[in-house]
C-alpha cells in the first residue's frame, strides 16, 4: 500500500492512510516549501493519501522585494 510524491525528478515511495503533512515529514520535506496536487489540482496538507496514489510536489519560491515602480510605469512609491 503505497503512494509516490513527486518533487522535480525524484519519486518517493510513502505508505498510504497518512496526511500528506506526515508523509511529507517522514521524507525530510518541510510542508511550507511544496503544494500537493493531485490530478493538476491543489491539495490541502491534511488529505488522507490514498493507495496507488501520485502526488505532484511544486516547490514554493519565495523572496525578493519589489522594485520601487514594480510596473515600469516611472512611478515612485
């Protein structure tokens, strides 16, 4: 009984009936840093991973400030 979490090109193998939070921890993942989906859609951390199942992690990227006229519009804040 078991389900794959996907993050970029690497596939771990995860046993199903968990949430994906703790599927996530048992993998060394901190669950801020991805969004689950399934089927192309978001998934919340607290879903139950189902048999078979393929979850698709997407990095989260975050970071930056923005520029001082963040539409190039020659504006100044």
């Amino acid at each position: 009984m078991t389900v794959t979490l996907r993050l970029r090109d690497k596939d771990y193998e995860v046993r199903a009936g968990m949430t994906i939070r703790d599927a996530l921890l048992q993998i060394g993942i901190e669950p801020d840093s991805v969004l689950p989906t399934r089927q192309g859609e978001l998934i919340t951390e607290d879903e139950i991973l189902q048999e078979g199942e393929h979850i698709r992690l997407v990095s989260v990227i975050s970071g930056g400030s923005l520029p001082s006229d963040p539409l190039g519009l020659g504006m100044r804040r």
